[in-house]
C-alpha cells in the first residue's frame, strides 16, 4: 500500500495526524533536518572557541536577544541539558533529545489513539477537524486564494470548492447553495 500522510486543519493550524509508530518513525526519517540549524549554530560558537556554558559571551545584547529567541538556539539549550544529563556529546544530547520527541508522541498515540503534530515540530492530541487533506509526501498544506477552484456540474443547482489537492467540506457537506458561499468556505481556509 503507497504511503499517505493526513493533514488535518483545526481552523488556524494544519497538523499531521499519525496513529502508530511506523508513522512516527517515517514522520522523524523524512524531518531528520530539524537540528541541522542548532548544529550549524554550535558548530559556528565552537569556531569562535566558546564553551556551551558560555556560548554567548561578548555578544552584543540585540544580537543575543535574537539568537535566545530562534528556535535553532532553544534546539541547541535543549540538546546541550540532554548531553549533559547522559555525560555525553552535543550529538548525544540531540539523538537523545529526538528519542524523547518520539516517546512522547508515541506515549500519546497509547493514550489518546492519536498524535497531531505541527510545522515546527510540536505535538499534541484531541484536534477537532475543519477540514482535512490527505497527501502522498510529507508536505505541510499551505494554500493561497489563487488556488481556489469553484465548480458547478452541467445541468447543476450546487457549487463545490477546491484549494490545491483538497475539496473544501463544513462537516459532512460538500457542496453550497451559491457560487458566493463557496467562496467563502474556501477563503475561511487559504493563508
């Protein structure tokens, strides 16, 4: 059976459902790059001859208000407690630190059946569904109005929408009364 992943939008955010572990697995191979900015930001302060406990010594105050606040950096804080804890490498500390991840998400799954996870990598449970998009690679939908298609069949009263590879649906229903409420529906969805 050809892999299919199964976004779900919750009316802000799309997230990734997965409901067992081979999910988990393939979702953690195919985002395997998630760190790849923290390890080029050590390797950048370890170039510069800095320590992990003092990786921003002598930085100007913008500048380590911004690195503090990138989400590389707060990958990088975490890998660092996890190599500390273990008495191991900062690659340690990052293994470590996805092992956790998919605990986690796996702990969920045994819980509530499911795992939702966004974007940036969080994860949580209990998403109510708006719509739902189903995809054959591991991209995250991000549709624009110039998506939106409005069809009518010959000889027909109703009107259906699509945005990209998804149909639009409230609830059950799939299709509307008015080319207008059509559109409404599919720009309640676009970014």
């Amino acid at each position: 059976m050809e892999k299919e992943y199964l976004f779900i939008y919750d009316g802000q955010t799309w997230w990734l459902k997965l409901t067992d572990a081979e999910q988990i697995i393939d979702y953690h191979k195919q985002t395997g790059g998630r760190y790849e900015g923290a390890v080029n930001l050590y390797m950048k302060f370890r170039q510069e001859g800095k320590e992990w406990y003092n990786l921003l010594e002598d930085t100007p105050l913008q500048e380590r208000i911004e690195i503090m606040q990138s989400k590389d950096f707060k990958y990088l804080q975490c890998a660092i407690i996890k190599a500390q804890q273990v008495e191991g490498t900062i690659f340690d500390g990052f293994r470590c630190l996805n092992m956790e991840i998919g605990q986690a998400e796996l702990e969920t799954i045994r819980e509530h059946g499911a795992v939702f996870i966004n974007p940036a990598g969080g994860h949580t449970h209990g998403i109510k569904t708006v719509q739902f998009c189903r995809r054959k690679q591991l991209v995250f939908p991000h549709f624009k109005r110039e998506e939106i298609r409005l069809k009518q069949f010959s000889g027909g009263r109703h009107w259906y929408a699509y945005i990209g590879d998804m149909q639009i649906r409230d609830g059950d229903c799939l299709k509307w009364n008015t080319r207008e409420a059509a559109q409404a529906a599919a720009e309640a969805i676009v970014n």
